[in-house]
C-alpha cells in the first residue's frame, strides 16, 4: 500500500472558507450521497478508476466517503496505477465532517 496523505475536516473547511483552489470528490455510492452531501462531486469507487479525467492534477485533490476506508483505498489505488501525488484522504470522512464541522448532516 502506498503512503496515503491525510487531511482532516478543519483543514477542509479552512480551504474552503479561504477559496483555496481544491477538488472535493466523493467516491461513495449516489444513494448515500442522497442522505448526506457537502457539494462533492460524486464519483463511485466502482466507477472512479473509469473516469480517471475528472480527476484535476493541478490543484489538491480531497476525496471522501463516509468514514474514510474506502477512500484511502481508491486514492491507493490511483496512485500505484496512475501516479497521482495531490490526493488527500479526508480523516474520518463526512462522518467527521458531520461530527466536527455540519451538525445538521446525518452520514
């Protein structure tokens, strides 16, 4: 397994109160995005390693799913097989991200 980087909700939400240029994708599947969403772009893991040019290499890239397993090993999975270096796992997933930052989310 490769190194994976992690960034945690406050430093997300520091990046976005600040516009600082990221990509937030959410690798979970379109029903769970139904329940909870924080304006990811939605791209399912089974569907992710298919649609590789959505994916910006010029600016951090923070993907998500509800706890944060699924993510790390997509991002894993892209950076062995494709060479990604601007992706960050977000610690916890959106159920930190509920817990820590949006109370009004129920992941």
């Amino acid at each position: 397994m490769s190194l994976i980087k992690e960034i945690t909700v406050q430093e997300l939400k520091h990046y976005r109160d600040k516009y600082i240029p990221h990509q937030l994708i959410d690798v979970r599947e379109a029903y769970e995005a139904d329940i909870a969403s924080f304006n990811a772009e939605l791209i399912p893991m089974g569907e992710i390693l298919n649609q590789i040019d959505r994916i910006k290499k010029d600016v951090p890239v923070v993907i998500h799913c509800r706890s944060g397993a699924r993510s790390a090993a997509v991002i894993d999975k892209l950076q062995t097989q494709f060479g990604f270096t601007n992706l960050y796992n977000l610690k916890g997933g959106i159920i930190a991200w509920a817990n820590e930052i949006d109370n009004s989310l129920t992941p």
